[in-house]
C-alpha cells in the first residue's frame, strides 16, 4: 500500500525478528478471524502490547466506497484512543494483504503503522540460519524457525555435511549448500516427527543422500501402520563421519520409541526432542504417556553422564527467551543440569519423575496424529495444507503445561 511520502510502510518477518529478539517496544494491531488470533500470537522476548479487531468488522458500513476510509471511520469510533502514538503499531492480518489498508488508514491517522508483509503465513515461514561454529575443517549452524520454535543443523567438514532434522522448506538447506559450497551425504532425523512435517525425505529424493530414521519410528504410533517413505535403520552406537569428524548416534527412547541423539567429536549434542533448554520433552505423543515415561527417565539418565561441556542443540524451543546473547539456542550440559526444570526431576527418582509427568503433559494436538502419518508416508497433503497441520507453535515440552495450567 503506497503511502504518501517515501518512509518505509512495511516490516519485512526479518524485521519482526530482529525486533521481537531485542525486545524492542511495539504495539500489534491483528485483524484476523477472532478464532485464529487466539489459537497463535506473535511472541518474542518480553511481551507484546497487541489488540485484535476482525477486519471484517470494521468494514460493516456501506458507507464507504474506499476500504481504507472505512477502516478509518471505524478506528474513530472508540479504537483510536487504545492504541499508542509513540511506538510503532505493526497491522498484521493472515497473508499481508488486509494489514495493509489497515496500516495505511492508522497512518493517516497519524499514527506511526507499519504492515508486516506475508502476515503471519510468512512469519510462520520464516527462516532464520545462525553459526555455532565456522571454519573449512568444522562448521556447525543451526537453522531456526523461530515462530514455529523449530530448530535444524547443518553439520560440515571439508565440503561434506549432514542435515539433522530437516525443516518442511528445503530450499533453505540448498540454497546454505550453495552459498557455502557443501555437498549433503547425510539427511539425519532424530525421530519421526509430530509437531511438523519432516523435510528429510523430499530432501534426500532431491539429492540423492540417505535418509535415516530410527526403525521404531517407522511405524506410526497410533495407527500401527509401517512407513512407506524410503529410509535407512538407524542404530544405537552406528557412527556417522561428516569430513573428518565423527557423529555417534544413541538411542535415548522415550520421547518416541526410536527416538535418537547425535553426539558430534564427544563436544555437540544433537538431542532432538529430548533435552531443551528449559525442559524436556514430553513422552506421550504416541498415545501411551504412562509406558512410556519410564524409559524416558533412564534415556535422560543416560544423557546426563555426557561431561558438563557438552553442547546441547536441541530441535526445539518454547520462547524466544530460551536463546543466548548471540540468539543460539545452545547451553553447556552442565548448565541445564542445575537449571532446566525437567533435567531436575529427571535426577530424581523414576516414581517421582513419572508423576511429574504425567502431571505436565500438554493437550496432544489432533493434527499431530496426521502429521505424523505424513512423516511416515501414509497420508500425502499439498502446501495448503501442510501450512494448516503446522500452524502455530510447537508442543513439544511437558513445562509448558504447567504455563497453560497457571493461565
Ligand atoms: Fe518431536
């Protein structure tokens, strides 16, 4: 929406990033369906001031041939003295398109409105690339998608490198290979997938590397149905080299049945969805929490003999919060022994950390039954409705149940 001087009108989802990161002061004018803002807001470091007004209810009066007029007469009537003049307001609607008349009606009322370009699709979509480590002979980066909390690594030495828990959009692992001038000759899963679809088989179709994956997560959980994707068996103890380093795998069950960790030269500990930083994952995404926490305790017990420098990396966060002052989610093993809620209780007994979690566990989203069946092959789904199975934010962790209890 072109505006009437040349300053800029638009926060690119780069732009939000960078803002929700540094916790800087805006406000979040949404008008999206009342049900959708409600079931995912824009979160970042500190929280946001927002308002939600449907913008279909501000376009009621037939008045109006210009939709941005009429967006501004509704804004007068009662909105317009809620809403702060002196930081900036970002109108966000679902695609970009809506948010724009909005921004440009709340600018001519002089107000200091931006739209976030893409909506909350493309903030969904959004990737973002970070380097843990970079030199010829070892680079480690981790590729976030921060408003989903999903994080993915690229592992590479010497021009070869594996990707661990590829992502849905795997343009940005090619295109990282372009820039850095990598060949993948291995695509790692930790295990088969609930809260988002895996980009590891389209990956390994596209290139013509090996995909691995644990062969209890080959079948689906719930419907007790085998994989159809091709893929290889993983082990506990099976090496991987990338360059000249060596990748261990360990099998650690209990967040799936074959769910694994990669331990990178004895240093980097690629836990999946095992240890977070403020939590640990939570047992019961294949319908059987009780039978399941068990062996969840001894795989984290397991873990928690790795040295105190080790680094944990894991597949996801619950807030931007959890990242450092570089922005990596990563912290010694050492640090989250003494810190991380659910790594506490895992230093306790198996009665008393069973309990705990069966106490903890999150609602299990529908959608991640089906997702799971889209992981294993079973059921196919096109981009609209992939973007509809992984809306939102992960729920992965147990500690956010006890958030959703106390609201
Ligand atoms: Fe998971």
């Amino acid at each position: 929406m072109p505006s009437s001087d040349s300053s800029p009108t638009v926060w690119q989802v780069e732009t939000l990033h960078t803002h929700l990161e540094a916790g800087d002061s805006f406000f979040i004018f949404d008008v999206r369906n009342e049900d959708e803002y409600e079931s995912w807001k824009i979160e970042g470091t500190v929280e946001i001031p927002m308002m939600n007004v449907p913008y279909y209810a501000m376009l009621e009066s037939d008045e109006f041939d210009d939709v941005i007029d009429s967006f501004k007469a509704y804004l007068q009537q009662g909105t317009v003295e809620k809403l702060p003049r002196e930081v900036p307001i970002l109108a966000v609607c679902a695609k970009g398109d809506t948010s724009a008349f909005v921004a440009e009606a709340l600018r001519r009322l002089g107000f200091p409105a931006f739209n976030l370009e893409g909506g909350t699709q493309a903030w969904g979509d959004h990737y973002h690339p970070r380097v843990i480590t970079e030199s010829e002979e070892l680079a480690v980066y981790q590729i976030g998608r921060p408003a989903r909390g999903c994080l993915s690594y690229v592992v590479a030495s010497n021009g070869t490198a594996a990707i661990i828990d590829p992502l849905r959009h795997v343009e940005h692992y090619l295109e990282l290979a372009q820039e850095k001038s990598l060949a993948y000759e291995l695509i790692l899963d930790t295990h088969a997938h609930a809260d988002h679809i895996s980009g590891g088989p389209t990956l390994a179709e596209k290139i013509g590397a090996p995909y691995f994956l644990h062969p209890y997560d080959g079948i689906h959980p719930i419907d007790v149905l085998p994989a159809t994707i091709p893929y290889e068996y993983l082990r506990d103890g099976q090496t991987f080299q990338v360059g000249a380093h060596e990748m261990v795998t360990l099998h650690i069950p209990g967040h799936t049945l074959g769910n694994v960790a990669y331990l990178l030269d004895g240093k980097y500990l690629f836990t999946g969805d095992s240890i977070f930083i403020e939590s640990i994952a939570r047992p019961d995404l294949g319908g059987r929490g009780d039978t399941w926490a068990p062996i969840h305790h001894q795989s984290l017990r397991r873990l928690l003999e790795l040295p105190d420098d080790t680094t944990v990396l894991p597949a996801h966060f619950s807030t931007l919060n959890e990242s450092d002052d570089q922005g990596l989610f990563a912290a010694p093993l050492g640090t989250l022994r003494k810190k991380n809620g659910g790594l506490l209780e895992a230093q306790k007994s198996q009665q008393e950390f069973v309990e705990y979690i069966l106490a903890s566990l999150p609602k299990f989203p529908d959608e991640y039954i089906e997702i799971k069946r889209v992981n294993a092959g079973l059921a196919k789904v096109g981009e609209s409705k992939a973007s509809e199975l992984e809306l939102g934010k992960n729920i992965c962790a147990v500690a956010q149940a006890r958030d959703q209890a106390n609201t």
